[in-house]
C-alpha cells in the first residue's frame, strides 16, 4: 500500500490554512529563479490558488503537496506538472523553505514518496525533473534516488539577464 507518511515528513494536500506560508514561498525572490517567478503574488491571488486546489490531476494536470514534519510544521512543497496521463508521465519540483532543514535527507524522502504514489498509483512510466546545472544539491539528490541525466538544454533559462543550462533528469519505473 501507497502511503505519503515516511520516517521524518509527510506530505499532504493544501489546505486553507497555508495561505501565509504560500505567500512567503512565492514571494521568496531567492526562489525565483527556478519557480519562474517574475513578479510577487498577493494574498489575494493565492487565495483564489488555493480555493481550486481541491481540483484534480486529470483535469489540472497538476498536483502540490505540502511538505510537514511528524511535528506538523509545514516546511516545504513538493509539485507535480505537465502531468501527461496518455503517455505516463510528468515532472517533479520540490522547495524546502528553510535552508536549515536541506540536506537532512527530508528532500529524499519527499521524492521517493512522491514517486512511489505517482507509479504505484497513478500508473506512471516515468517522472522527470529540471535543476538549474550550477544546482549541485539537487542534481546529487535526484541522481541519488535513481534519476538519469538524460539531456541538457543550453540557455534555457533566463533570469535577471543571465542564462543558464538546465539538465533533464529521469526516472523510469520498469
């Protein structure tokens, strides 16, 4: 059986009660770089966010989790995008706010969960991930749990006038 509860973290639904720590997230400019975020994003906007994200991933090709310790202290996200139900696939993100936290192995066990709900449940073939290549924490992590750097794609990403590669990583569940 599929369970989202490991050792350490569990990840859950967004609930209205994160309306704060979304605002903090996405407006955190340190961030945006890799979220893609050129703008800060009221209370109000993400209010209406977290309104629709009880819709569901077949009809938002979309899902975020949020990140909590045994605790219950909310400490991260993890997403899933371009979900692709036709041809099994979709990508991965993951952000833990506090850079106190990173590196105690609550990224990993975030991903393995997730992918374990994502191809025992969803049915998926593969799931990916896209790291900025000077990001060697994460590339180690995914590269950790099984992921394969599959490509990279040169000046993909522009932020404050400057590009950079982005590696293409993926996992197969054969």
């Amino acid at each position: 059986m599929v369970t989202l509860t490991g050792k350490q973290i569990y990840l859950r639904a967004l609930e209205q009660k994160d309306l704060d720590f979304l605002y903090e997230l996405e407006n955190d400019t340190g961030i945006w770089e890799v979220s893609g975020t050129v703008t800060p994003y009221s209370k109000d906007v993400l209010q209406l966010y977290l309104d629709s994200a009880h819709r569901d991933i077949y009809d938002v090709k979309q899902l975020r989790l949020v990140i909590c310790t045994k605790e219950h202290n909310t400490i991260g996200l993890i997403d899933v995008f371009d979900f692709e139900p036709n041809h099994k696939r979709a990508g991965m993100g993951i952000v833990v706010l506090d850079e106190g936290l990173r590196n105690k192995g609550i990224g990993a066990e975030a991903i393995t969960l997730l992918c374990n709900y994502l191809f025992q449940v969803l049915g998926l073939k593969q799931v990916y991930a896209n790291i900025l290549e000077g990001n060697a924490p994460s590339l180690h992590l995914f590269k950790k749990l099984g992921f394969q750097e599959i490509g990279v794609k040169k000046d993909w990403v522009r932020f404050n006038d400057t590009y950079k590669n982005e590696v293409l990583l993926q996992k197969i569940n054969n």
